[in-house]
C-alpha cells in the first residue's frame, strides 16, 4: 500500500451490499495502523510542518529520540505513502505526501459512514418541499431567512444582512433557489463565483440557508441537491465551502451531496472579536468542465 488515493465509495445497492469494499477497509487499517505509535504521531507532524523537506537529523533533535528510531518510524511512514524520501548530499530528507493532508480527513469521514457516494445526492427528499428558481418577489423572504442564519453565529461570519444590490452582484444567474413549502419561502440556495479569473470559471462557492422554524425538515437537503445537479449541468466543476466545526448538521449535509472535507483552517478570521475555524470542503463534479 502506498498509495493516498482515496478509493471509491460503492453505492449501497442491492439492499445488503457494504458500501466500504474489504480492500478499501484494508488500505484504511493500514493507514490507522501505522500512525498507533505516539513518535510516528509526532514525525509526520513535523514533517508535515516543514512542507519543503526535513532531514533525519532534524527531526531526531526536533523529537529528542536517536536517528536510527526516527529512521524505523520514517520507514514505516514511506511503506504507507504518508512520506518520500530522497537524499541531499549526505542527508535524507523526508517530504509528506500532499495527497496525505487531504487523504486522511477523507478516509476518517469514509469509515465513520458520513461521505456519501459521489457525485450526488440523497433520494429521500421531502415530499411537501418544492424548489423553484429565485424571483424578483422573493427578496425580503431570502433576506429575512439570511439574517436568521446570521443570528445563530455558526453560519456566517457576515454580521448583517447584505442589500439585494450586493447579493445580486454576487451571486451567479441562473443559480439562485427557494424552498417552498405550501407556497411560502423557507430556504434558499446560490452560487457565488470564487475568482474572476477565466481559470477557474467552473468553480464556486455555494450557500444554503433555512427558515429557523423550518430547519429539520429536509429543506436544505432538497436545496442542496437541486444546486449541486443544477450546477453539474451547467459545467461547474467544483463547488466549495466553509463551515463552523461547530456546524456538524451542515457538513453532514454537504457530505450527503458528495462534498468532501479538505482540511481545516485555523483562526481563519473573527467574529464577534473571536478568532474562528472553519472546515473547508469541496465538491467535484464528474462532469468536464
């Protein structure tokens, strides 16, 4: 095993079939089991922290244990993928594996049953919500929905409502829904370009909010999966994300329509005067762009 390729998650069809295939649950074990040592905890955390390289030497100081330890430990880090290793003269440098920063959150969501097959998306979908294209009569209802999920604080880090100048200069046409439930506006969902640059054209940043009295009953999940099939046929890409760790219910139902969890930035900004993480998750579509 020394590949951090993340392997597919099969469909759970017919009824009965397991989901994470046994040579999937083998290349996981092996990954959970090299990192059973505390001192390898620790190395790959150093190396990890040094993404141009480290030499042995280094780290042997770094952890206070001898070089021919940290040499073992680096050993059983390269069998799994999680470090190469290349000589500089008459040291050896150890370099993380990218894919090792990506893969590992990936493969934790994986066996613990919260990353759905991908591209998408639920099918138990409510029954009594529908979604609709935005219109123009819809923004005090959007609006109003927004400045609920604000007064939460594990939604947004916006403080006040946007105006609806802002808002449609920001969001994408042809992107923008409403929930409704027996004809009253209970969520929306849009699409904002991340850049402006030709290069990433396809990729984009998506909201999704829900009615504070409406919030449990599958809205946002009727909404998601409308953006994210939506978005697949118009050729977007990726679609991207920023959560609150705190915001378990909205990472669960990003994961439900195929997100996957790519890291976590640290005091990534404030809010209220508090730094705060988010969980950056992403989403490729199986389209071409």
């Amino acid at each position: 095993m020394t590949s951090l390729d993340m392997p597919v998650i099969r469909p759970t069809h017919p009824a009965g079939a397991d989901a994470l295939a046994p040579e999937d649950a083998t290349t996981y074990a092996g990954w959970f089991a090299c990192l059973a040592d505390p001192t390898r905890v620790r190395l790959l955390h150093q190396v990890a922290s040094h993404p141009a390289g480290i030499s042995v030497g280094e780290l042997a100081e770094a952890l206070g244990v001898g070089q021919p330890t940290v040499s073992h430990h680096v050993r059983k880090l390269a069998d799994v993928g999680f470090v190469s290793v290349h000589k500089d003269g008459t040291s050896t440098i150890v370099v993380v594996n990218p894919s090792c920063c990506t893969g590992l959150p990936q493969a934790a969501d994986v066996v613990m049953g919260v990353l759905a097959p991908r591209p998408c998306c639920p099918e138990d979908l409510p029954t009594d919500v529908t979604v609709r294209p935005m219109r123009d009569g819809d923004w005090d209802a959007v609006r109003r929905i927004y400045g609920e999920g604000i007064a939460t604080r594990t939604a947004t880090f916006a403080t006040e409502v946007p105006t609806r100048k802002a808002l449609d200069a920001q969001w994408l046409p042809g992107h923008r829904w409403v929930a409704e439930i027996d004809g009253t506006v209970v969520g929306w969902a849009a699409l904002s370009p991340v850049s402006s640059r030709e290069c990433y054209r396809g990729v984009a940043e998506n909201s999704v909010y829900v009615a504070e009295d409406m919030r449990g009953r599958g809205v946002g999940k009727t909404l998601l999966t409308t953006q994210v099939v939506a978005a697949d046929q118009d050729g977007l890409w990726t679609l991207q994300t920023s959560i609150f760790p705190e915001n378990r219910a909205s990472i669960a139902l990003h994961h439900s329509a195929g997100f996957r969890t790519v890291g976590v930035r640290e005091r990534i900004a404030q809010l209220d005067g508090q730094w705060r993480d988010t969980v950056f998750l992403e989403r490729r579509s199986s389209a071409k762009g």
